[in-house]
C-alpha cells in the first residue's frame, strides 16, 4: 500500500462520516416538516368543519356550535347552514326530552336536570344571536331565561337538602358527599341561604388534619443544612393542595378536637466527607505514527512511521456523603402506625485528573483532556449534606402525594 494512498484514508472516512451526517439530519428535518404539515391540515380541517359529522353521531350541541362558527366567517357556507337548520330543532329536542324524563322519573335531582337542560339551550340560542349567518338560517332561537331563572332556587334547594342530609351520616365520606352538594347549590344560586358557611363547615369535618413532627437532630457542625432540610420539607407539606381534604399543620397552630392524624420525619443518620483516592497507570502505545523524515535518492523527504509510548497515570478522588431519614405516619387518637419507611441518600463528588510522560501522541483527545486537569476544591461539607439530601426529599415527596392522593 503506498504512502499517499495511507495518509488519503483518513480524509476519506472524515469525508464519508459528514455525508452521513448530513443525510440524516435531512431527514430529521424532513420528518419534523412531514409532522408539521400533518398538525396544520388536521388543524385546518376542523377549523373549516360544518358541525356535519357531529350531527351524524348525534352530538346536536356540538354540531350547532361549530356550524354558527363557521357561519360567522362565511354566511352563505351551504353545509353549515344545512346542518345548522337540522342540528337545532334536534338538539332543542333533546333536552326538553331530558327536563320531561327527570321529572316523569322523579329524579332526586330533577331541578337540577331541568336547569341545566335550560342553561345549555340558551347558550345554544346565544351562539345562533351571535353569528348573523346564523341568524338568516334560525331567525328567533327560543329563549329560556324565565325557565332558568325559576328553577336556579328549586335546583340549589334540592342539592342543599341532599347535603344537609349527607352531613347528619356523621362520617368523613358523608362530609366530603355533603360538601360537592353545597358545591352544586352555590353554583346553581349564589349565596343561597347560608350555604356558603355550611360548604366551609363541610371542607373542614371532611379534613384530614395531619400533624408534622420534624425531629430534631443533636448536630453543631451541620446544624444549618439540617435546618435547610427541614424547611424544605415543611414547605412542601404546608403548601400541599393536590388533595383539598388533606391538611398539614405545623406544632404551632391548635387543632381543637386533635390531629387525625401525624407524620413525623426524622435523620436517623448521616455521614459526610468519606474520602477515597484511587490511581491507574497504564502504557499506551500507538503505531504509524510520523517519527521523523528521511531523504530519498531523488532528493525529496519522506516520513518515517514508528511506534510511540506513553505511561498514563490517572487519578480519582472520591468524596462520598450519605444518610438516612425515616418517615412514619401515625393515627392521632389510637397512635397507630399506619406507614413507617426509610429514605437513603447519597452523594459522592468526583475530581478526575492525569499527568504522563513519554509521547502524547499515544493517548486519546479524552486522555489528553484528563492531563490538562488539576485536582479540584471540594465543597464544603454544609452543600455536600444538602446534596445528598436531594434524592431523600424526592422520595419522601412521592411518597407522601401518593399516600394522600388515596384519602
């Protein structure tokens, strides 16, 4: 193999590498643009839908809205005025079917039923009112503010009975049940009655009152990351909303009646700035590598390839800080233990460096790299406790949102 042809093969794999790359970063980019379009005509189809297929799967509101729409910005659209003329009568059908069943049933909530059947017919008519093309297809939607109006008070009367009802079961499924119900009167007529004290009287007998404990830890030298910790925590739990019948309190509020319940957290444990060094030597060695040059008998130079060595020391210093916290949950009348678990937690700082001798072109770029490295700082022991505590707080944050999730 002559020399020309040797040193040509490295510019030609470099050369067959980036063609590579490029086909596929174009297809990439032709995939994403391929996607794209897809979103725009999908997006587009249903910006320019009549209510048609809605009206054939029986969705009669939803065909009237989407065909009033389309009418707003072409009037004379012909399948949005056909659907339009066949979706309304049907969808006025519908629900007066659905008032006249709730009351032939008895439904417990009938009121309810009719208001709401009611609401959704007006907000049918106001959809035709607010498109003129609309307007030319159903020139006088019926209107039904005088039903809504009559039975906004009979449907929060019914739902504030119901709830009424649910608070003398005297348990905490009974208090949630009653609280949706004064939820559902509020909603129908605002201020009803004095409906708005019995839905916070209902929130509170249907709260899970839960009690932190943070114990504390006989520490000096870490006293401020601990502190960090633990405000970490209470934040976490003195902010949690995901469940709106869970309520964490800190030792400093009263509770009149107790807590249902107390969760108490603890470092059992912990260890911080444990110390490891570790060193490897190797030799490397790298052929056809260009070690001088020679003069050939035509007067021209040419390389010389040898074999290059090189002895590689490479250095590794650990630091490893660990612990362990335990996090148990209690019953606040009979202190029974209803989850007792325990979080570890570890993290280790790593500083990596190399130093060789002999020819530096027998190592490798990442090898090279290592060489122009110096041992590094460690941080103080304060951040590396903070550090390890992360993975700690993560957990016990899972753990604690599914955990009241289910209550």
């Amino acid at each position: 193999m002559s020399e020309s042809y040797k040193d040509s093969l490295p510019q030609k794999r470099t050369l067959q590498r980036r063609q590579t790359t490029i086909t596929l970063l174009i297809g990439l980019i032709v995939n994403i643009m391929k996607k794209i379009l897809y979103i725009l005509a999908f997006l587009a189809l249903y910006a320019c839908t009549s209510g048609k297929a809605s009206y054939r799967h029986g969705n009669y509101d939803q065909a009237v809205f989407q065909a009033t729409d389309r009418l707003k910005s072409s009037p004379n659209h012909k399948k949005s005025r056909e659907t339009l003329r066949k979706a309304y009568p049907a969808a006025v059908r519908y629900h007066l079917t659905q008032i006249d069943n709730a009351h032939a049933s008895g439904n417990r909530f009938q009121n309810g039923v009719a208001l709401e059947n009611y609401q959704a017919l007006n907000q049918l008519a106001e959809a035709i009112r607010l498109s003129p093309g609309a307007l030319a297809v159903i020139p006088q939607p019926n209107d039904y503010h005088r039903e809504v109006n009559d039975y906004r008070n009979r449907a929060a009367a019914e739902r504030y009975a119901a709830g009424e009802a649910a608070m003398k079961l005297g348990h905490r499924q009974g208090y949630i049940e009653a609280y949706d119900h004064f939820q559902m009167a509020q909603s129908y007529a605002p201020g009803y009655k004095d409906v708005t004290r019995k839905i916070d009287e209902a929130r509170y007998l249907a709260t899970v009152k839960v009690l932190v404990e943070q114990v504390p830890v006989p520490s000096v030298n870490y006293q401020l990351s601990i502190e960090f910790f633990q405000d970490q925590v209470d934040q976490f739990l003195m902010n949690y909303r995901e469940n709106e019948f869970v309520q964490f309190v800190s030792p400093r509020e009263q509770i009149k009646e107790g807590p249902d319940q107390i969760i108490q957290i603890r470092i059992d444990d912990f260890m911080v700035g444990q110390t490891n060094n570790f060193s490897d030597s190797k030799e490397f060695t790298r052929d056809s590598v260009v070690v001088g040059q020679v003069k050939l008998d035509n007067g021209e130079d040419a390389d010389v390839y040898g074999t290059v060595k090189a002895n590689f020391i490479e250095y590794r210093q650990e630091i490893k800080s660990n612990g362990l916290v335990t996090m148990r949950i209690l019953d606040g009348r009979t202190r029974q233990v209803l989850v007792h678990e325990k979080y570890p937690g570890e993290f280790v700082w790593v500083s990596q460096w190399a130093n060789y001798k002999g020819d530096e072109r027998a190592l490798s770029k990442d090898q090279l790299k290592l060489t122009r490295l110096r041992p590094q700082t460690p941080p103080p022991p304060q951040q590396m406790f903070i550090e390890f505590c992360k993975p700690i707080y993560g957990q016990l944050q899972s753990r604690v949102r599914n955990y009241y999730a289910r209550l």
